[in-house]
C-alpha cells in the first residue's frame, strides 16, 4: 500500500499514520510508560516520519502531562509537525470525575482558557488544529453553536489555525460546517463500530479528514475471528490489519493509534505497509 499524505486543512500535509498521546500519561486511569520511555517514544516516532500528533491538555495525571512531554521531547518543533489538540467539557485532567453540572468547559470563558493553557504548555503562538469536543456531560448537552463560534472567535484572533469537531453526530457536523470550516472529524470508530460510516463518507465527500478513535480492540467475537485469518494470511497482527482495514476504507481517514510501547509504536506503523486484497476486505466485511 502506497500511502498518500493528506491535506489536513488543505495547507497542512500530515502522514496517514500519527501517533495518539494520551497513553503517555495514564489518563484517565491505566498504565504509563516511565518518563523517559515516553520521551524516546515521541522522538522516535517523529524519526519514523509520524508529523500528526494528538493531545489535548487534559491529558494529564499525577503530574504527567501529554502537552508538556510534547514540549520536552520535540521543541523547537520541525517545520511539517500538527499538533492537534481539543477543548471540550473538560478543562483540567481530574474534572473527568464531576458530575455534568459542574463540567463546564464548553462555556467561552473556559474555552478561552483551554486554548491558552494549550498555548502555554506546547510554547506555541497559534494551535495548529483544536477539536472541539461533545459529549462528554449527561444527556443531550448544549448545542455545539455556542462554543464552536466561540472557538471562530479565537482562531479570528490568531491563536488557532484550523478547526475539528470530536465525538459528534452527523447532524450536529453538519450544523458544524455551516458555522466554521473544518479540517476533521474526531469519533469512536473501527471495523466492529461502524455507525459513523455515513458520516465518514460525508467527510470524504467535503474533502475533511476522518480521525477515529479506538481505532483498534472491543472487537466481535466473528470480527475478531475475520482478523484473525486475515492477519495469518499476511503474516501480520491482527491490530495490523484493523489499522490497514481503516487506510483502505477511505483516503480522508487519518490514524492516532497510542502506544506507551516502542514495540507497538513501529507495529502500528508498519500497518501502512499492508495491502489488504479485495478477498481480505470482503472477508472482513
């Protein structure tokens, strides 16, 4: 498989394959790598041509912050490195534990404020992309007008490039789009989890990158099954192939797969060197 760059934005070319930060912190619960392994894990991805990571500032645990490891192990950044960060009913780490009422980062004021600690703790002037991110309180929740304009006002003001909408329906990206122009979609995604396919085809369709989450695991007995026989096939894992299955199932899908593990780090990777055959896609399903 030859994998082309894609036009994140239309001006910024990102591999098809990035790198996912969260597991570097243990947020919010789980294992984490040591600080130095998490350091050497972003340094090397970026040898290995990774230029596309995803953050978010709340990712952060016991004094372990994706954003500041970010800092440390790549700043100054190279000239084609997208960071992608979000901003969303959380504003610190911890706040994943309150109830809805008291998340209240989709308000202006806190949005505002999750883009500056961005801001401060990657040491940038302007984020290259923010998501803004739903879902994340009880029930149906505000509309995404509100903080999506509220994040227009921001990039008006220069402190962000381009603007992504995380963990939303395809009403509500369509509501998106006739607010803000967008350079991706951010959603729960992978061969056993394929509600969103409309919605990946509508991003194709308007030229916006699809950037799912959970791209691998929580698979079907049968899907696991289907994996299972394809990646014998080819000698590969089966993680290998659900990554493969999602750079063929579209051009405009985009992968942060999160590893604490150098191992795993090049295993996701060589997943772009996988052809699937059109046997392989039908037996997959």
């Amino acid at each position: 498989m030859t994998l082309q760059p894609w036009p994140l934005g239309g001006d910024m070319k990102v591999a098809r394959i990035g790198y996912g930060t969260m597991k570097l912190t243990g947020w919010p619960r789980g294992e984490r790598p040591d600080r130095e392994t998490a350091l050497a894990l972003l340094r090397r991805a970026v040898e290995l041509g990774v230029n596309h990571l995803d953050t978010a500032h709340y990712y952060s645990r016991d004094g372990v912050a994706a954003n500041e490891l970010i800092r440390e192990a790549l700043h100054p950044y190279p000239d084609d490195l997208v960071i992608v960060t979000k901003v969303g009913a959380l504003v610190e780490g911890s706040d994943i534990a309150l109830p809805a009422a008291r998340k209240t980062g989709l308000t202006r004021d806190n949005l505002r404020r999750g883009v500056e600690a961005n801001l401060r703790s990657l040491g940038v002037d302007r984020l290259d992309v923010v998501n803004l991110r739903m879902g994340d309180v009880d029930g149906a929740g505000p509309s995404l007008a509100e903080p999506l304009e509220a994040l227009l006002a921001l990039r008006d003001e220069g402190l962000i490039r381009h603007l992504g909408v995380s963990n939303v329906t395809l009403a509500e990206f369509e509501e998106a789009r006739r607010i803000a122009p967008l350079a991706c979609v951010q959603n729960l995604y992978n061969l056993s989890r394929r509600e969103d396919d409309p919605l990946v085809d509508a991003c194709a369709r308007a030229g916006i990158a699809y950037v799912p989450f959970f791209p691998v695991g929580g698979f079907e007995p049968v899907t696991a099954r289907n994996l299972e026989a394809v990646a014998a096939r080819h000698g590969a894992t089966t993680p290998q192939v659900a990554l493969a299955w999602l750079l063929a199932r579209s051009p405009n899908i985009l992968l942060i797969p999160g590893t604490g593990s150098p191992a795993h780090l090049e295993e996701n990777l060589a997943a772009g060197t996988l052809t699937l055959t059109a046997q392989d896609m039908a037996d997959l399903g």
